[in-house]
C-alpha cells in the first residue's frame, strides 16, 4: 500500500480586523484556510511528525499576518500567506490559501453613516483561492450565496417530452438563483476587489437585462459577460441552482393566478453549472 496523496492545514480561522483612523473606523472579516503538501509522507506513513508544521502555528501564522499585512485586497494578503510558507519550510511544495468574507456596510445614522458602527452587508460572501508552488502561483477569486431574482423575462419551452414529464412550458416565470462564480487570474490586476466589482456588475447586467430562455443560456450569457469586463481573467465557472418558484392554485378558491403569488422552494432544485473560457 502507498501513499498517493496528501495535504493537511488549518481551516475556519476567524479574524476580524478594525482599522482606525482617528474616530473613523473600517472593519474586514474572513474565515481563513491554509492547507500545505510536500514532504510530508513520513507523517502519515511512519508516524514521524519531524518535518510536520503544527496547524496551530499555521493559526498563528494567519494572526500574525493579519495584524502586519491584511488590507483592502484580501488576494494580496492570501499571496503573502503563501509565500512566507514556502519561503520558511523546505519541506512545503504547495500551500493553497482559501478566503471568505463576511461583508459589513455602515449604519445610517442621522442620515450619514456612523464611523464605527457595522450592520451585515447580506448574505452572500466574496472569496478567494491562492495556490503557491515553487514553480507556479494560481489566483481564484469570485462570489457565493449571492441569491438573485427576476418576476419576468424568463421561460423554459420547447424541452424534452417523455412518459416521465409534467413539467408545463411557460414563456413567463420567475428565475431565481443562488449564484456562485469563480474567475481565475492570468495577470495581476490594478485592483482585485475593483476587478470583482466590474465582474459582478456585468454578470448582474446580463442576468437582469437579457430573456432568459433557459438558466443554461443565461449562465453561458453571464460568463461571456464577466471575461468581456475583465481581461485578465482567462474563464469563469458558474453554478446556479435553480431556485423554483412554484405557482399557487387558487382555483379551489374560485380565484386565477395570473402569475402573482408562489411559493419559493428549495428542494429539489435544478444544478446549472458551466465554465466558460476565451
């Protein structure tokens, strides 16, 4: 039996980060993952731990690193998170270095907004993947649990029929989304959170704007967008399940429904997934 495989880490690291500038104060929050592959096979196969580093120096590590270097751009900070590990442990070939954000805007207050008090921006969460090797560096940013909907301007017709199906053609439904993309870098950008902001905004543009006659299109659609805004990204992966808003039947009630009122559903919903490339 052999070892084929192996990377172990840290994952879940929460920092949260306040930066004061007089009485203004700005805030960042990332849940941080480190994970390292390289000379470790010993560990796993002779229980040698010598050249193991421990998951709670890479912890310290993140700390660390968070009060002398994390800033406005949280690939930048991923970037030197990889480096230093490969910079100080021989025995690391890989280290990959995973980001979320929580996101935070100001409270209103008085009609302005307040200089150190926070209200959760929404759900979803930009995220970043850095891979270091000593030959390579793989930068990976994008968007999760973005959850966006449109009342019109979508249909599904003209599918696949068998004995199997029900489902009614419409020229007329909601479309609903929990979006997740993920865009991978060739080159440095002036700016990565500028970068994801002209990204984003023409994916949204695309989904709000264009019919869609199936969620396929509008992905296909969406990620033809993004690689138009931003050249120095080389594809985009999107995955969009399809939130079903299922229609009421008032008819027991000796009511129509003209596309009015619905019930949003979960589960079971469609996985539309796709990546799209130059």
């Amino acid at each position: 039996m052999k070892l084929i495989q192996h990377q172990y880490g840290k994952a879940h690291v929460r920092v949260l980060k306040v930066t004061r500038s007089g009485r203004q104060h700005s805030l960042k929050e990332l849940d941080v993952s480190v994970g390292l592959s390289g000379g470790f096979d010993a560990s796993y196969t002779k229980a040698d731990n010598r050249l193991v580093v421990a998951t709670d120096s890479m912890k310290n590590t993140v700390n660390v690193f968070a009060k002398e270097k994390l800033g406005a751009e949280n690939e930048e900070f991923g970037l030197a998170l990889g480096r230093h590990f490969l910079k100080t442990y021989p025995q690391v070939k890989r280290v990959e270095v995973g980001l979320s954000e929580r996101c935070w805007s100001r409270i209103q207050a008085g009609g302005k907004p307040h200089a150190h008090s926070f209200t959760e921006k929404g759900a979803a969460k930009p995220f970043a993947t850095i891979v270091c090797t000593r030959k390579e560096t793989r930068i990976e940013s994008g968007i999760e649990d973005l959850l966006i909907l449109k009342t019109t301007g979508s249909g599904f017709e003209k599918f696949l029929r068998d004995e199997f199906t029900t489902l009614p053609e419409t020229s007329d439904r909601i479309c609903a989304t929990k979006l997740k993309a993920t865009w991978t870098y060739t080159k440095r950008p002036k700016s990565y959170s500028a970068t994801s902001g002209k990204i984003l905004a023409a994916m949204l543009a695309v989904f709000a704007k264009n019919y869609s006659p199936s969620l396929q299109a509008t992905l296909f659609q969406m990620g033809v967008a993004a690689l138009k805004a931003a050249p120095e990204i080389a594809k985009v992966h999107l995955a969009m399940p399809n939130k079903h808003c299922l229609l009421v039947n008032l008819a027991p009630f000796g009511l129509e429904n003209k596309n009015e009122l619905f019930v949003p559903t979960d589960e079971p919903h469609g996985q539309i997934e796709g990546t799209i490339s130059r």
